[in-house]
C-alpha cells in the first residue's frame, strides 16, 4: 500500500489512510492532492482520494477518480479494495462482492479484504461462499476468538449445525485452564449457551443438558440457564422436573404467560387450540386456584383462568376480576378481555355480568354482594367498559348513549373522548369521529399518542392538511415532515397514502408507498453492521434470530400494505394514464377567455408558491454548510414533492410487478396477493399466471366472494377468446382444460350453473349476493334487471341479545358501502344505488357515506354540536404555543365546518 511512492510521499499515503479512517476526510484530501502533485497518475492515491469524496457526498467525481486509479494500477489490490468499498456504500453489494475477489486474486491472504468480503457474503447470504471465507480466516489467523465463532456461526446459517457444534469444542480445546478472564465471563457465557441451542436444534437433547449442568459455573446469564434447562427437560420428557423448574421460574416472574404453559404442558394439560375436555378444566381450574394462593398479586393467574372455564365458572371468574380494574380504574380493561369475544357464547355472559356489575352500582353504590362502597369513579369506568363491548358487537347507537354517560359523568377523561372517537369511525362518521379525536388532543396537548390518534382520525377523513400540521407538532423543529420520513413514521405514511388515494391523487399516494417500501431496503441494509459487532460481543443467540427476522422482513403486514397499495396505484395509472401536456393545452384552448385567464393565474401563484419553498429551502441547505469533515449535515431539496414524476412511469405494470413478486414470495397466504395477481396478469394478458393467482384463490379460499368472481372472470375471459392458432396457444389451452375438470366448482358444469351453485350455498349472505349478481351481469349483461332485484333482496337479519338496547346487524358497514359501488359503477344502476343508500342510511344512521340521519350532514350531528359548543367557548382547550393555537382553531372550526357543508 503506498509501496512504489518515496518514503515522503508514503507517509502522506498513510495519513491518507487514518484519516479516512477517522473521517477527518478534509485533511486526507490536502494530504491526497500533495502526492498528486508530484506523481499524478498514482492509482492507489487516486483511488484513496475518490473514496474520501465519496464520504462527503462528490460520488460522481469519487467513481471517476477511483476508475482512473484502478486504469492507472490494475494490478494493485488497494484500488480493487477501494472499488468494491465505493460500490458497498452505494448498496451494490454483488458489484462489491466481485471487487474484493479480484482484489484477493493479487493479495490472497489480505485479512482486512477477506473480513470485508465475509461480510458482503452474510448480507447477500452467499452461505457457501460465507463458510469459504470465514474458514480462510481462521487458517490465516487462528489465534483469533472472532475467527472460530464466524467459521462455527457460518456453518450453522448454511444449515450445518452438527458442524458448527465441533468447531465451538475445538475452539475449547485451545483455551487455557483459567479462561475466562472475569471481564471476559459474560461472552464466553452467551458461547457456551450457543452450543447448547445448537446441539437441541441438532437434536442431542440428553448431550446438551449434561453440557449446561457441566458449564453452570461458567454461565452467568441464570435466567437464561433455567429457562434453557427446563426446555431440555420438557423435551426430554422429564416432566416432574420441569415443574418444580418452572414453579421456580414462576417465583421469579409471575406474570410470564409462558411459564405458566410450559407448567401446563409438564402436568400433561396443555391443548394448542385451547378445547379441553371437562374433566381436564376441572383439573385446570385447580391448579390455577392453588396458583392464585401462591402469587396473590399475579394479573396473569386470573385472566388466563378466563380462556378455558365455560358458563357458571368463567361468569365467576370473570366478575372477580373485572371488578379489581374498574375500582383501580384500568382503561385497557377492555383490550385485555377482548379476545374472548371469538369463544362461542363468552361475549354474552360478559354482557350480562357487565350490566349486572352497572345497575348494582347505578342503584346501590357497591358490588353485587359487597358492604362496601365502590368510589364513584366505578361506574364511569362501568359505562366506559359497557361502550367498548356494545361497540364490538356493533350496537353503535348504544354504545354512543353509555359513552356520553360516562362524558357527562367525569367529562375530563380523555380516554372516554378517545373511545367515542373510535365508536363514530366504526359507525361510519369519519368526520365527527376526527373532531373527538382532537377534542381528546387538546385535553393534553403534550400526550403524543392521543395526538397520534387524532391524526390517524383526520387521515382516515381524509382531512390530510390538518394531519401533517398535527402529526408535525411532535416533530423536530426545521424541515419537520422530512423528520417524520426520518422517523420511520410508517403507519402515518400508509395512512396518508390510502388517504391521497381515496382522493385520486396517485402521485403523492405513491409517493408515501414507495417511502415506507424504502424503509425496509433501510431497514435490512441495518443488520450489515450487525455482521462483525454480533460476532465481537458474543450475542449469538440473538443475532442468528435477527437474520431469521431479516429473511422474514418483507412478510410484515406494514410492508404488505404498502406494496399493494402500490400495486393499485400502478393498476389504476395503467387504466387511467395521466393526461399529456399537449391533451392539457387543447383542454385549454377549448375555455373560454375568463377562464383560461383564471387558469393561468392559478398556474403562477402555484409556480410562486412552489419557487419560494424551493428557495427557503435552498437557503436553510446553504446556510448549514459543510460539516468539519466535509460532508453535509442538511439533506437536499425534494426535486418530486408531489409525486409527480412517478406518474411518468413508462409501463406501470412492469413496475407493479416488482412489488407484485415479493408479495407471492413473503405473503403467499394472503388472498390481497393473489387477488392483484390475477388484477395484474389479466392485463398482461399472461393466461398462465392469472390462472396460477386463481387457483392459489381456492387453495385459500374456495367459498370466498373474490375468489368466485375471479374465477368465473377468467374462464368467461378464456372462453371469449378466439380460438388458438399458434402451438403454444393451443397448448395453454389444453393445459386450462385439464385444469378445469380438476376445479370442483366447474366440473361438469357451465359458468352459470357454477354461479347459481355459489349462490345456493351462500343465499343468506350479502357479499355471496352481490358477487353472484355481478357475475350474472358479467356473463349476460341482459339478466343486470335480475342481478339488481337478487342484491336488493338480501334480508338484513336483525338480532336481539339478551333483552339489551339496540340491535345487533348482520350487515357490516363496508359491505353495504362495496355493494352501492357495485350498483352504481360496475351494474351501473342509478336507481337501484339511490334505493339501496336510502335503505342503509335507516340501518347506519351515523354513516356520512350514506347520509345517515345521525351523521354529520345532518343538523343534529355530533360534528355540528363540537362546532357549536366550541363557538361558544364550552371547550376550555389549553394552547402552550401559536403553532399548537393555529392547528386548533385551524382544525376544529374551519375545517370541520367546511367539511359538513362539502358533505351536505
């Protein structure tokens, strides 16, 4: 390195070096140009300097100076090295990977190259060549703890953990009596504890517990020792020690739901779906007595009781521990109990005991069967819990009164506002449910998740302004929205996304998808420093987990969502692509003289607007400046704030494709990918693959309403097609009419028979319904008068519970908005959509969507009684700061109010 230069110059080649190395990058640059003064065409100084560049943000001059080294000196493994470290930084990790080999074909035994290149291979998991790399390592250097740990880690990701196992004992083998070290103690620990996962994944169970008894000394993480002791056990079969194991484990934490499991299983009463028989609740009901004696003060051992008792005995339990929260005053009461409401029969006995526990309350001031007096808070905390249960049920109007008791009876507490809010969005007024939402807000202005849900309420109203000015008071000050992409905001991006959809702005809708795309390319590309620091520390355990996270990561539902949301975008550009600007002018030309002079004056203060923003921008970027080490510390303007250029996207369902893959790669289970799959393909006009997403369909779910319609889609698809002419064509067509015959929906039938069989089978269904009926339509446009009467003959089963207010709907809001859609756009029925809103406005009476009679466009509404009640100062909101005033005032009048009079 450095070798062909004079000892002078060497030197000042060295120094090159540190200071990259210690991102003093402005005096390795002066330090890089004196070399270049006296020898300008020293590859290895000119390929140092372009790497120093790169660092502060010159890639283009740095990719030329480092090509220009490596021209000047190919035979040098520094500008090969530096190559491959350029083309890392850009996350180009294949073009990196090639660098480095050619830069170990020159100096094979370059430990620093061969460290980078193990590296690479981890994060690209090349596992083969990962083993390779790592084994080279400890060849050249097997004095090195980190040698033996990454060879025996490689072998265990490449699927070879008996391997791996060997190399940790040989490493043993060449430690000293007295090692470790006591600063050593805690690594050598979480190795020893490593081995040990690795000889129960191999399967050595009875050869791994007697390693952890031998090494109990040398482990210092005790929890971690007994926990991995009685999972050795368990699996061994020796339940009567894993017991006493896991009573020990339970003295420590009593709350810890799998201890209590793991206890379950070694006393032979565990079930993975929860049904037990009733001799085995009756044991279960024991044992869980005996437990509540032992750990008094345990929350668990009373809710996990509530899972299996059935009738009399979980009414009982239930009422023990319900009454403790709603005397302390739990707000999450609710969401602890809310997984019972999927056990059969276990919501009505809460609803019975929960109005019990009310009117006894209401009329007695204490408990059924109690002296003494509960505080009065209890009962605000009894409508609270009642209004979230009628809210699950969708008895909306019902949970609407016990809300508003429990306002009027402690009108201070937030979460009852919070609460109301979510009971307006899930009766269907967006709008009045944003209002409380920033009614609770106001109450605290320094709460962060209270403002978090007002403005997942307002984006959910599609009130988008409102809740970037909302969500940005919890931001930095300076370019705040730019800090909430920073952040990693994703739920606020995907919400804002679905939001600019609704509202037919494709280009900022896929803006903010594609954003919380990049935050998983971010997020993965963070396990790479990971790679060396895991293997220094020792945390092996938990970085094998990580990199099973990071093969994982895209399968997230976050991702999921913004991928198809992408996918739509992109589905519904190629449908409708945005107009050209020549299509724009002729538009023009055709106003008249009024409005083009509108028009223009509209474009110039949207011009000015946007040039001044620009500008301020560009000024808070100048006026940051350089860093000491050269590199900027603002982030550059924006060039595409609106989205704008991703419109210009040449084949849209090319890149939908893209998003498309990794979805059938990571969500295969999910019907939403094949659902676009079959969207995507039958506009590809790719037969084959469309009919792979319809299948997939049926795998999942045969008697769902999408994957009917998609089926009867394609083959009512296929068969309009002329007939084949081409060998392939006539192949794929034999391949779909053996496929066919395999298909126990169409076997022997045609598609309107396979039609009015789903409809057979599904009769009392809405959706079932309305995907029968647009089938119809589909394969006879004639029979649309008989699909319409079919839908708009769909019986709204009406259920009374327990003698309780209100009704319970078997209709659900968003079906009945799906089936107006229906109506109106694809059977294009006028008529039928008016008869059909009006007919859903009576059941969902606070829907905006179908004008309900409580919603927000009518005079009576919550929305217009917030407005009126705020006019005449009824709520006394605290403002800490102008920028807190404005959002209230902005927000809580103005917007709300211009939002009613659009509506109506």
């Amino acid at each position: 390195m450095g070798a062909s230069l004079p000892p002078k110059e060497a030197n000042l080649f060295k120094l090159i070096v540190k200071s990259y190395e210690t991102k003093q990058y402005k005096k390795g640059l002066k330090a890089a140009d004196a070399i270049l003064k006296k020898f300008p065409d020293h590859g290895e100084t000119l390929s140092m300097k372009g790497l120093t560049l790169n660092c502060m943000d010159r890639k283009s001059e740095a990719y030329e100076l480092v090509r220009q080294g490596l021209k000047n000196d190919l035979k040098s493994h520094v500008c090969w090295h530096v190559f491959g470290l350029l083309y890392r930084s850009d996350r180009e990790y294949r073009e990196a990977i090639k660098c480095y080999r050619n830069a170990l074909r020159i100096d094979p035994d370059n430990l620093e190259i061969l460290r980078d290149l193990s590296l690479l291979q981890a994060q690209t998991r090349d596992l083969a060549g990962f083993v390779e790399t790592r084994q080279q390592l400890l060849t050249l250097k097997s004095n090195h703890r980190m040698n033996w740990i990454g060879f025996a880690v490689a072998h265990h990701l490449n699927s070879n953990a008996s391997k791996a196992v060997e190399i940790l004992e040989a490493y043993e083998g060449t430690l000293e009596d007295d090692f470790p070290p006591e600063n050593e103690r805690c690594e050598h620990g979480e190795m020893l504890l490593y081995k040990i996962s690795l000889l129960e994944e191999c399967g050595f169970l009875e050869r791994a517990l007697e390693e952890l008894h031998k090494k109990e000394l040398e482990i210092v993480d005790k929890l971690e020792y007994k926990e991995q002791e009685v999972s050795l056990l368990v699996k061994l079969g020796r339940f009567e020690e894993g017991e006493k194991l896991y009573r020990s484990l339970l003295s420590m934490n009593p709350d810890n739901y799998r201890y209590y499991e793991g206890l379950q299983k070694c006393v032979g009463l565990y079930s993975e779906n929860g049904h037990f028989s009733p001799d085995e609740i009756d044991r279960l009901d024991a044992l869980y007595k005996a437990l509540r004696e032992q750990f008094k003060w345990s929350s668990a051992v009373k809710r996990i009781p509530l899972d299996f008792l059935q009738d009399d005995r979980f009414k009982e339990a239930a009422d023990s521990y319900i009454r403790t929260f709603l005397t302390k005053g739990v707000p999450s009461l609710f969401s602890d109990l809310s997984s019972l409401y999927n056990h059969p029969g276990k919501a009505d006995i809460l609803e019975r005991l929960i109005l019990e526990l009310e009117n006894s309350i209401r009329t007695t001031g204490q408990y059924p069967g109690r002296v003494e007096k509960e505080p009065p808070s209890t009962l605000m905390w009894t409508l609270f819990l009642l209004a979230q249960h009628y809210d699950r049920r969708g008895q909306y109007e019902t949970a609407l009164s016990k809300i508003n008791e429990a306002i009027e009876h402690t009108p201070t507490v937030i979460d009852l506002y919070s609460v109301k809010s979510r009971i307006l969005k899930h009766a269907g007024d967006l709008a009045a449910a944003a209002a409380l939402a920033d009614e609770a807000r106001c109450m605290d202005l320094a709460d962060r998740y209270v403002n978090s849900e007002c403005v997942k309420r307002m984006l959910q109203a599609d009130q988008v302004d409102l809740a970037e000015k909302t969500a940005v008071l919890f931001t930095k000050e300076g370019d705040q929205h730019t800090n909430l992409h920073d952040m990693q905001c994703m739920w606020y991006e995907l919400a804002s996304a679905e939001s600019y959809y609704r509202q037919g702005d494709l280009g900022l809708a896929l803006k903010k998808f594609l954003a919380v795309e990049k935050h998983y390319a971010d997020i993965s590309e963070d396990q790479f420093d990971f790679h060396s620091y895991c293997l220094r520390k020792m945390t092996l355990r938990t970085y094998v987990e990580m990199l099973k996270f990071q093969d994982r990561l895209h399968s997230h539902t976050y991702f999921r969502k913004a991928a198809a949301g992408a996918i739509r975008c992109y589905i519904k550009l190629h449908d409708s692509p945005p107009k050209s600007t020549t299509e724009e002018d002729d538009e023009a030309s055709k106003l008249l003289p009024s409005q083009k002079r509108k028009l223009r004056q509209k474009q110039r203060k949207a011009e000015a607007r946007a040039k001044k923003e620009a500008e301020e921008k560009n000024e808070e970027f100048s006026a940051s400046g350089p860093s000491k080490s050269g590199k900027r510390l603002a982030k550059p303007v924006d060039p595409d704030p609106r989205g704008e250029t991703l419109l210009q996207v040449k084949d849209p369902l090319s890149e939908a494709t893209k998003y498309l893959k990794l979805l059938q790669k990571h969500s295969p289970d999910s019907l939403e990918t094949h659902l676009l799959s079959f969207e995507l393909y039958m506009r590809k006009q790719k037969v084959l693959l469309a009919f792979q997403a319809v299948k997939q369909l049926l795998r999942l779910d045969a008697e769902h309403p999408d994957s009917h319609r998609c089926l009867i889609k394609f083959f009512h698809k296929v068969g309009s097609i002329n007939a084949p002419v081409t060998d392939t064509e006539k192949l794929i067509w034999g391949v779909l009419e053996a496929e066919r015959q395999t298909i126990s929906q169409l076997h022997g039938k045609s598609l309107f028979e396979a039609n009015n069989s789903f409809l057979e089978k599904h009769k009392d269904s809405l959706t079932h319904r309305a995907a029968f009926g647009e089938m119809l339509y589909i394969l006879d446009p004639n029979r649309r008068s008989e699909a319409v009467q079919l839908i708009e003959g769909s019986r709204n089963n009406v259920v009374q519970r327990n003698g309780a207010p209100g009704q319970i709907s078997e209709w659900k809001l968003k079906d009945c908005i799906a089936v107006h859609k229906l109506l109106g756009t694809v059977l294009v029925d006028q008529d039928a959509a008016l008869r059909w809103k009006v007919c859903c406005a009576e059941i969902f009476s606070y829907s905006t969507y179908f004008e309900g009679s409580n919603s927000s466009a009518s005079p009576n509404s919550v929305l217009n009684q917030i407005c009126k009640s705020t006019e005449n100062g009824s709520a006394n909101h605290l403002v800490v700061d102008h920028k807190e005033e404005s959002v209230i005032s902005n927000g809580k009048l103005e917007a709300f109010k211009d939002l009613t009079i659009s509506q109506n």
